[in-house]
C-alpha cells in the first residue's frame, strides 16, 4: 500500500502539469467550423455599418457576461419561470443591448455547422471585430 502512494501522487501532479499546459487557441473551430470567423465578421460589419455604437455595446455585452461567473454566454439566456438570468438583471435592464445582433450571428453560425459553437465563443469573436471595426 506504502509503495502505491508515490505512484498515485506522481500520477495526479502528472495529470495537473498535462491541465496546465492546456492553451486557447484561435484555431479551435477551423475543422468543425471552418467559416466561423467570416461568418461573425461579416454580421458584425453589417451591424456596424447600421450603427456604430453598436461595436460598443456588444463589447459591454461581453463584459458583463464575463463579469458574473465568467465568460460562458449566460447573459445571453432569456428568463423562464424557473430561471431569472442576467438578460434582465437590474444592473442590465434597459442599458444592455446588441441581444439581437448575437441572436443573427448565432442563426447564421447555426446554419453553417450547427450545434457547434457556444454562444460564449461568439459573443466573445463579435466583440473582437466589433472593436476592430471601429478601429478600437
């Protein structure tokens, strides 16, 4: 039993070095997804071009998803009987906005590879172009 202890231990400090070593990376959808990136540029710079603050405010979106427990799209849900979200949390009521914006880009992504990417992933990819767009 004395003997297994060093194994197990080497075994979990192994598993964690492996866990940290894990990286983002920009190409994660290319082989799923692969037209993700215009797909959200595309509908970002549409959007734009109807309103330029609109960069901004999906910006603010993802700061505030991320704000709460992280960046998981949660700002995104709409309220249920048994869930009241931060959609219309009263820091974000009548001063979030951009909702639609997501919900055409999330239609548009859905289309192209569905059930593929988080709402997360594009909310965080349309507040990226939506800064560059308007050279932020």
């Amino acid at each position: 039993m004395a003997s297994t202890i060093p194994i197990v231990t080497l075994l979990i400090v192994m598993l964690y070095c492996h866990a940290a070593n894990a990286q983002l990376s920009p190409n994660f959808y290319a082989s799923s997804c692969p037209n993700l990136q215009t797909i959200v540029r595309n509908a970002m710079s549409r959007a734009v071009n109807r309103e330029t603050r609109i960069g901004a405010s999906i910006l603010r979106l993802f700061f505030h998803d991320c704000f709460v427990n992280g960046c998981d799209g949660s700002i995104l849900l709409d309220d249920t009987a048994t869930f009241t979200g931060e959609k219309n949390a009263v820091p974000n009521r009548n001063s979030a906005r951009g909702f639609e914006v997501i919900d055409t880009i999330k239609t548009n992504v859905e289309a192209a590879c569905s059930a593929t990417v988080s709402c997360a992933d594009i909310l965080a990819l349309a507040a990226r172009d939506g800064v560059v767009l308007v050279s932020g």
